[in-house]
C-alpha cells in the first residue's frame, strides 16, 4: 500500500514534532504544548494527521524509518558476532540516545497498550533486529533452529545492554559485558 500523500507542511511539522519528542518524550505529549513547541497550533495538527493517534502513529513510522536506516548501514561482513559488534558500537554512541529512548518508550508503550498507536511496535522492531542478524549468519545456518536461537540470543544480550546503558549511562561497563558475550 502507497504511502499516503503528505503536504510540504505535513512533513515539517512532523519533523518538528519528531525532533521534540526525541528531547521530551512521547509519553506526556499533549496536542496544545506540542503545536506551541512546534509552531501551529492543534487545530492544524488534527487537520493534518487527523487524530493525535495518528500523529503518534507517523511519529513512531519516523523513528522506525531512522532505526531500520541504522540498520540498514549495519549490514556487512563479519558475521554474527561481527555485525552485533558493529550494532553494539552504533547503540553505544551518546548522540544516539534520544532514539533509543524513544525506541524504548514506544516499545514498552506497545506491551502495556498493544491497541494503542504502538500497536504492533515491539514485535515489528524485534523481527526488523531478527532479520538484520539472520542476514549476518551463512544461508545453511539462518535457516536452523540452531542459527534462529543464536540470533535471539544475540538479541537479547545487546537489547539487555541497552536497556542497562540508558539507565546508567555506563558506556565501559556495558560495552566490556557485551563484548564478553559476544566472543566467539
């Protein structure tokens, strides 16, 4: 399905609105301090991306679109152990943060309200991390049990060091743990 037509308007204010909620959350947004925040006004808001639902729904499409073109760069050689290295060093970078919190937020957000405008969000972000770690792996492995558990694995060792690293912001410690996991 085609995206849908956006104005030249609709896209900058979205973009407004994603650098304000990259430094202040999603959680407490309000229409009236985000549109003040954003030059417009709620009313424009609403016209514009129909319901505060939808203009969360876009905000999320946005940071989804910026962590799948990290991804994206992330591909390579090196296989498994060598691409969770490369994603380990992006996740560590302090200018990434603000992302990555956001990343958290919608995903913790779409556990606790799977029929909200996250909908969907943590599993879609699961199975895009899943896929770039599979495409790291040699065909005849991806596809066993094996290669699957080991990927999850991977995941989870570098899902588990973020989450330790945005709460401590203990970039050595963090790194120190995932690079002993990691080992080959």
């Amino acid at each position: 399905m085609p995206a849908p037509a956006t104005s030249p308007r609709h896209d900058e204010l979205l973009d407004r609105a994603y650098d304000y909620v990259l430094e202040h959350g999603l959680s407490q947004v309000s229409l009236r301090p985000l549109a003040a925040a954003i030059g417009s006004s709620p009313r424009v808001l609403l016209f514009l991306f129909g319901s505060k639902d939808e203009l969360v729904r876009a905000l999320l499409a946005r940071a989804r679109a910026d962590e799948l073109a990290a991804l994206d760069q992330l591909q390579g050689t090196g296989g498994l152990h060598g691409t969770a290295q490369k994603l380990w060093e992006w996740l560590a970078v302090p200018a990434h943060r603000p992302l990555l919190i956001l990343w958290l937020e919608a995903y913790s957000r779409s556990l606790v309200e799977p029929d909200g405008p996250w909908a969907g969000f943590a599993r879609a972000t699961v199975e895009d991390w899943l896929t770039l770690l599979a495409a790291a792996q040699p065909p005849r492995e991806r596809r066993t049990a094996a290669g699957r558990t080991q990927r999850t694995l991977t995941l989870a060792v570098l899902r588990g060091a973020l989450l330790d690293l945005l709460a401590t912001g203990d970039v050595a410690r963090t790194t120190a743990s995932v690079q002993d996991a990691l080992r080959p």
